[in-house]
C-alpha cells in the first residue's frame, strides 16, 4: 500500500492544494477522506518516533491488519537436543496463549499558515513528519506504560507483570540487586532498566559495603544492564512502580494501521491556516510477564 511513486507525488501534491488526480490515491483513501501516509514518509517516520519512545527502540514491533483479532504467541520456551542421525527429533513442550487485538486510535491535529503550506520552498513532509513523531512518540510511551486497556493499550505497569515490593519507602543497593537476579536468566540477556529521572539520580548516589557506584557513569548501566529513562514512569513513592527490569522485546506493539493524514483546508480558512489531521492504531500486549520485573515502593 502507498509504494508507488506516483502516489507519493499525488499524496504531496493534495496535502500542497496542487492539482491532481484523485485517482491516483485510490489505495490508501480511507472512507473519511484522510489517505495513508506514502512508505517513503512513514520510513522517516518511525525512525523519528524511535527517537521519542523507548518502546519503538526496545520492543517487537509487529504489522497486522487493521480488523479487530486474535494472535498466538509461544508462551514457553522450547530447547534443543543432541540427537543421532535417524533418530527422531524430541518435541518442544510449548504452550501457545491467544491475545486479543484490538484496534486503538492515537489522534492529533496540526494547523500551520496557508502561507508557509503553498510556499514551494517549505518542506512539508519533513515539518509534519518531525511534528507528529514527536505527538505520537510521547503518547505512545505514556500508553505503553500506563495505558488503561480500555481507551489505551495496555500498559506494562497495568499488565500481568511479576511485581517485587521494596521493604521500605525508598530504594537500597540490596533491592536493586535482588530485582536483578528475580529475572530469570534468559531474559536477563537484553533486559534494561526504566525509570524516571528522579528515580535514576536517587540511583546514581546508591553504593555497596565497600562504597562502591551502583550506577556506572561511564556507559549509564547498572550490572551492565542499559538504564533507560521516561517521563511517564511514576517517581519513588508509597505505592508507585517505580523501576521496570526485563527484556521489552516481549512486550509487542501491534501497529493495526499506520498514520493516516487528512488536509483540513476550509476549517481554518478564516484565520489563514490549514490544518493536517493524523491518527494512527495500534494495541500492546506484554506476551511473557515473566520476561518483565517491577520494583514497587512499599505503600
């Protein structure tokens, strides 16, 4: 969908107030008049909103169509076995769980003067592709953290997720190093630490008997393991979860329908501005809780 180079010329050409045939936009019109965004803008795109969500850099990102369905995910983890040739081959012992997908819409409106959209010179589809990375990125983390499951994906700190509870109102070398070794080994390999920076300046002061740094300065790690900061994770407080250990792989983020864009050019007419409308949908399942591990601060 959205490949050819005629369609992106036809998508720019609209979005501009150029002429075109709107046939040419026939794969990626929507019913409501918005048109999904050409492959070339949507590259750019997800990079961009790598930068701005841990998710789009840590998690699996995986395409589905934009219906509402189920999805099966090996919830073991299967081995393997030397064997002789000719004999048979054991099977794994694996276990599959179905998720239900849904289809969550992330919504957001830009209005820019009709002078800067018309003008040859200004790059269009970089400004919005900056611009809405930026909305989507931080929305996106916010709901992959806290989300709901209603009105929002679930969140990893709204899953099923095993949750450790610190002994007392504030955080010591000890439980940081107990969180560590409560993940299992083979999630241990790609984990990362999140939190927020409160969190990870109260950290970076922690040392062990011998006064010892927790937090290596040089790489940003604790045990070797990426610290990764967010501005939607809860701070140290009674009751809050405060620090997020695991491998994020296991949490997918099931893009339903990529961004999809629609001109408003008679809205704002008046106030000499057109506006750009975009949404996306999308869903996050945590397959694996046991891949994840949350401090929780004693209440």
């Amino acid at each position: 969908m959205a490949t050819s180079t005629t369609y992106n010329r036809a998508f720019w050409n609209v979005m501009k107030g150029k002429d075109e045939n709107y046939q040419n936009l026939n794969e990626g019109y929507d019913n409501v008049g918005a048109y999904v965004a050409p492959d070339e803008f949507r590259e750019g795109f997800n990079t961009a909103l790598a930068k701005e969500n841990i998710f789009r850099r840590f998690a699996t990102v995986i395409n589905l169509s934009s219906a509402e369905g189920k999805i099966q995910a090996v919830s073991s983890t299967g081995t393997a076995d030397w064997v002789e040739d000719g004999d048979p081959i054991p099977e794994s012992a694996d276990t599959f769980t179905q998720f239900l997908v849904k289809s969550y819409k992330l919504a957001s409106l830009v209005k820019l003067n009709r002078s800067f959209v018309t003008d040859m010179n200004f790059n269009l589809d970089k400004y919005l592709m900056g611009d809405f990375a930026k909305r989507f990125g931080k929305a996106e983390e916010n709901a992959l953290l806290n989300g709901n499951g209603t009105t929002q994906p679930t969140g990893i700190l709204t899953a099923d997720a095993d949750v450790a509870t610190a002994d007392s109102a504030t955080i010591s070398f000890d439980e940081i190093t107990s969180l560590y070794f409560s993940l299992k080994d083979e999630y241990r390999n790609n984990a990362v630490f999140i939190m927020h920076d409160n969190t990870a300046m109260l950290l970076r002061t922690l040392k062990d008997t011998s006064g010892s740094y927790l937090w290596n300065s040089s790489d940003n790690t604790i045990f070797g393991k990426p610290v990764v900061t967010s501005p939607y994770m809860p701070t140290v407080s009674a009751g809050a979860k405060s620090i997020v250990f695991g491998d994020l792989s296991y949490y997918w983020l099931i893009e339903r329908q990529p961004i999809t864009i629609k001109k408003l050019s008679e809205l704002y007419a008046l106030q000499g501005q057109i506006g750009f409308s975009a949404y996306e949908r999308l869903d996050g399942k945590l397959i694996q809780p046991d891949a994840l591990k949350i401090l929780q601060i004693k209440a």
